[in-house]
C-alpha cells in the first residue's frame, strides 16, 4: 500500500450505549481507485464501518481521512461520497429523474446542470427511456441502478455501497456485478462494498477485508485470501467459497492442510 492512502481508518473503535466495541482497533486504508469489499458474517461490524465512512455514525475512537483530510463530524452531503444502499431508498413520491437529481439538489447545483448531469447518469446506467417513471413502476434490478445513478450523479470520488444486490435474485445480480465493475472501471472509482456473500467479494474486488467480531482478521487480495490465510477463521470462511469439497485448515501459519469430506486430509 502507497504510504499516501486515499481512504484510511486509523485505531477506530464503535461502541454504541450498551453496546461496546461493535467495531475495534480498525486500521485499513484504500488506495484511489481500489475496489476494496469488506465480507464478514452478519454482526461482524461491517455496516458500521461503511456508516462511520459515510458519515451517519461517528467512530468512538481513531481517526478516518479521505484524501489526507479527516473527516471528523463532517456531514454525509460534505464528504465526497455516493451510497448505494441494498433496499435502493428511492422516494417513492419521485420520478426516477427527480430522485436522481436529489443529490444534486441538496448541493444547490444550478437547475440546468442537474438536468444534463440527471441525463448523463441514467444514460450511464441505460435507463433513460424510464425517467419520467415512479421507482414503484420499475422492476427490482431497475430501481437497482436508479440507486446507482443516484450515487453517482454528483460525480463523488467514493462510492459506498451496503449489500445492494442483497435483494436480487442470482441472474439479475450477477449481471449487476459486471455493471458495476464496468463503471468502477470507466469512472475511475474508488468503491468500499459490504457483503456477507464470500463469492461476490471475490470476483469483484481488488482486495477483501475479512471481519469477524468488529475486527478485520485480514485484508488482502482474493488471492492471497486462499493461498495464504491469516487465521483458521479467514480459511474457512474464504474457503467456502473455493469449490473444493473439503475444509482449508490452518495451524498459526506454519501450516496448511485440506481435510476432504470423507475425512482424509491433503498437505
Ligand atoms: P454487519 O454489517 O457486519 O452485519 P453491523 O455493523 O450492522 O454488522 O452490526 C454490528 C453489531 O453492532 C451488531 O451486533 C449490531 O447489533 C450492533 N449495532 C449496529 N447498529 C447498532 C445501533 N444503532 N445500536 C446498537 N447496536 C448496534
């Protein structure tokens, strides 16, 4: 990692009343244009993560900056930032056009700059034909990148995104998979993504953070995942996703081994 990261948390720790250390000693960082997932089970602390990033909670310890500035109390709209969330949190009053250009509304940008930037999202996302449209009209998948336009409409640098295929069924997801790899791609985006899906961080990431516990027990590409594994809890969690019909098991490091499912065991 360059010693100039684009995102970091540094020592941060959540506690919420009753509830201590829902995340703990959080560091990672985030290079500019990285796709890092964060994957965990649920409860491992990973939507507080993206909540203290995105700026809905504030962390009870430790320090988060984004472009070398913290970010402290500065309020969601201020951070440069674009959420996606799983159940899409479009306001069902709004055409999709108007709820695109909320974000841009809120920032006071000027009416015919929304109009043209509303134009160029929904274009980015193919769904200019449905503009005029009500997110209760559209299909799960197309109310999906309704969300993702809205993020990105305001040209922000990171895109956060909390399970948003979550509701999908496989097909539609895995098509939105590529899509929004492809506009990681094409606009040059910083993306942090919550999922419990070991699958889906895998294939779309340039690194993944496993969580267990509000901790991260390793961060690391997904290939560095299987091969080398921190913990007995990051083999087993990444390899069950490694289709194979066994069990990676890992002793401290010294040693890996594959134990099948008929019980044999494979150095
Ligand atoms: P994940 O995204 O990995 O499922 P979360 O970050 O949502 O995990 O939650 C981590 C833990 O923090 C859970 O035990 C959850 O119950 C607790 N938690 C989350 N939000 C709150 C809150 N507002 N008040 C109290 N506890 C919370």
């Amino acid at each position: 990692m360059s010693s100039d990261p684009f995102i970091s948390f540094s020592g941060v720790s959540k506690s919420y009343d009753g509830v201590a250390n829902v995340v703990e000693g959080l560091d990672l960082d985030v290079a500019r244009g990285e796709f890092v997932s964060l994957l965990g089970p649920s409860g491992s602390g990973k939507t507080t993560t993206l909540m203290m990033l995105a700026g809905f909670e504030s962390p009870t310890r430790g320090e988060i900056r984004l472009a070398g500035k913290r970010l402290d109390n500065k309020p969601p709209h201020q951070r440069d930032i674009g959420m996606v969330f799983q159940n899409y949190a479009l306001f069902p009053h709004m055409t999709i056009a108007e709820n695109v250009a909320f974000p841009l509304s809120v920032r006071k940008i000027a009416r015919g700059e929304q109009k043209t930037r509303v134009k160029r999202a929904l274009e980015m996302v193919e769904l200019s034909q449905l503009a005029g449209r009500r997110p209760a009209q559209l299909s799960g998948g197309q109310q999906q990148r309704v969300a993702l336009a809205r993020a990105l409409v305001f040209e922000p640098s990171v895109v956060l995104m909390d399970e948003p295929l979550g509701a999908l069924d496989k097909r539609l997801r895995e098509s939105m998979q590529y899509e929004i790899m492809r506009l990681h791609r094409e606009l040059s985006l910083t993306i942090v993504y919550v999922t419990h899906d070991q699958n889906e961080a895998l294939t779309m990431s340039d690194r993944v953070a496993v969580f267990s516990d509000g901790r991260i027990q390793q961060a690391a590409t997904p290939t560095e995942l299987y091969e080398n594994a921190a913990n007995a809890f990051v083999a087993n969690f990444v390899g069950e996703n490694n289709g194979l019909t066994g069990r990676v098991l890992v002793g401290d490091g010294e040693w890996a081994a594959l134990q099948l499912r008929d019980g044999s065991t494979v150095y």
